[in-house]
C-alpha cells in the first residue's frame, strides 16, 4: 500500500534525523548508570486512579477511585507490598448540571485529580516514602483549566491547592517525587529540532535502551504557578528498553546546591530505570502496573453505575436512548 511505504519513508527519514541530532547535541543523550543487580533497597508508592463519565441531560457524573500502592524493595527484591485504603475501593460518585461540552471534560480531569491528589497525600503522611510514583503529570495540562467565570473556577483553585500540599509534603519528607507518563503527545523536543512527530517516537529513535535525554523545566516560559515550585519541575525522557517506547518523566527537583541537585537528579533517573527493567516488551514500573489494575473501572461495575443512575429522574441524552439505529 502505497500508504504504508509513505510511513516507512518517514520513519527512515526520522530515523537518520535522530541519528544527526545525536552528532549536533552530544549532551542531549546521557547514559543512565542502573542500580546494580541486587543492590536495590527502596520504599516507593505509586498512585493511579480509574474512571467513569456519564453525560445525562443537562447533567454530568464521574465515577472515579484512586489506589495506592506501597512496594518495599530490599536487595532488589519485592520484600513486602500493602495498598490504601484498600485493593478493592469503591467508586466515589459526582455530579454537576449545565456544564457546557469544555466544561464537561474540564470537570471530568478535574474529579479524576482530586481524588488521586489526595491519595498521594494520605500515602506520604502514612508511609515517608523514598519515591512517589504518579501515574501522569505532575501539574494540569491548559485543557484542565475552566474560565475564570465558570462554576468550576474554584474547583481548580482546590486542585492547585492539592498540588501545592504534594510539593511540600515531598519536601519534607525528603521524598522524590515523579510523574511518569507512557503514551505522552508533547511535541517540544520534536518541534525545537524542526520535526513533526511526538517526542516519545522522536526519543525511540534518539535514546538506545539505558539513555536518556537530557534535564529540561517543564515549562517553557515563566509561571507563577505553582509558586516556589515552578521553575523546580524538570522532564526528561528515558528508554528502559529496546522493545517498548521512552517514558516521559516528571519529577520535582531539589531545592539545594546545583551539585547536590545534579546527583539526586541522576538518582531519580536511575531508580526510574531500574523499577522499569523487569519487562523487556512493557517497560514500565510494576508498582504503577499494580496500581493501575486495581484503579481500572470493570464493566460491570460500570454497567451498576449506569442502572442506578437510569434508575433516577434524569434523562439520558436522546441520542443514546433512541430505540433504533
């Protein structure tokens, strides 16, 4: 098909652009150095979170649960796991009425962030962890942002609030915390060298298994928000595997001497590395796996859900109750 050998051109093409960049911008790509085998001793928690959406009309409900998950590692070795509040968490359920389409999705974000914030939360006040592992970014996308006339405006103020708490939590406990992102669509990287793809397929030809890119802030201009904190998240891209595509990764840098913070970073990069390394075709941190299983939404679940909402006064939207098709 002549659409597939147009795929290939382009890949080809990236290909040997990634392979230039490597030339051009030799501090671009760093090794990252592994734990070594069996010398890993870490306590980490993870935090995903499952969701349901349902729009009725003229209203608008979220399903949502968030789970933690707290993994002890000595010697390399799972030596003990527990979850918060529990493995099996029943779903919270919110609702809100005349929410434009923007609004709907906003307020969809915005419910799934609450309730995972606050999980993070209550995981470090419980467990001092030495990482905190999020499952996505470590602040809100400009899609998650409501008008600053909508209903929903303090509904964000509350989440910044929440990420602010995170920070300072971290902080405290000496926590490293990241953000880790699979299936990321930013273009940054892509765009500064002049190409049109995403950074994670620019990076899997980039980064070879045990690289990453280099240090960046994770914004591009001066903000405000998170105060103190802005200009301390960074985002770097990392290959755990030659089978599996790089992981974008957020995390808050320390707040101490430019060697000290150089150190930890690297630290970080390899803990990411080593806790992504069990699968060569799913390079990803098994205590996110876990914490993402428990979190999921499961049809029947969804289909309660459904019913009893059926089961009230409001109304499904007409083109989803029209008796053919």
């Amino acid at each position: 098909m002549a659409l597939i050998e147009n795929i290939r051109k382009k890949q080809n093409l990236l290909r040997a652009r990634a392979l230039g960049l490597r030339k051009e911008k030799p501090n671009l790509v760093n090794r990252v150095d592994a734990i070594p085998e069996k010398s890993l001793s870490i306590s980490v928690c993870a935090v995903d979170g499952g969701l349901f959406a349902m729009r009725l009309h003229g209203s608008d409900v979220v399903a949502t649960r968030a789970v933690g998950v707290h993994f002890v590692y000595q010697g390399s070795k799972l030596e003990r796991f527990e979850h918060f509040p529990s493995k099996t968490v029943e779903p919270t359920i919110e609702f809100r009425s005349a929410l434009d389409e923007h609004e709907a999705n906003v307020f969809k974000s915005l419910v799934r962030l609450k309730h995972e914030l606050s999980c993070a939360i209550s995981l470090l006040e419980k467990y001092s962890p030495n990482l905190l592992l999020i499952d996505g970014s470590l602040w809100t996308v400009p899609s998650d942002r409501p008008q600053s006339e909508s209903e929903l405006a303090p509904f964000y103020s509350e989440i910044v609030s929440l990420y602010k708490t995170l920070f300072s939590l971290c902080e405290q406990k000496k926590t490293n915390l990241c953000g880790v992102i699979k299936d990321s669509r930013s273009r940054r990287l892509a765009k500064e060298s002049g190409l049109d793809c995403s950074d994670t397929v620019l990076c899997d030809y980039l980064l070879e298994a045990g690289e990453r890119t280099s240090f960046f802030p994770y914004f591009e201009e001066n903000q405000k928000e998170p105060e103190s904190f802005s200009d301390r998240l960074k985002i770097f891209y990392l290959k755990p595997s030659d089978q599996d595509l790089p992981l974008r990764i957020e995390f808050l840098a320390s707040n101490d001497s430019n060697e000290t913070i150089n150190l930890e970073n690297e630290h970080v990069a390899s803990l990411i590395l080593s806790l992504s390394s069990i699968s060569e075709t799913f390079a990803y941190p098994a205590i996110l796996v876990e914490a993402d299983m428990c979190a999921a939404m499961d049809a029947n679940e969804i289909d309660h859900i459904q019913n009893q909402l059926l089961q009230s006064d409001i109304r499904p939207l007409r083109r989803n109750s029209r008796p053919f098709r």
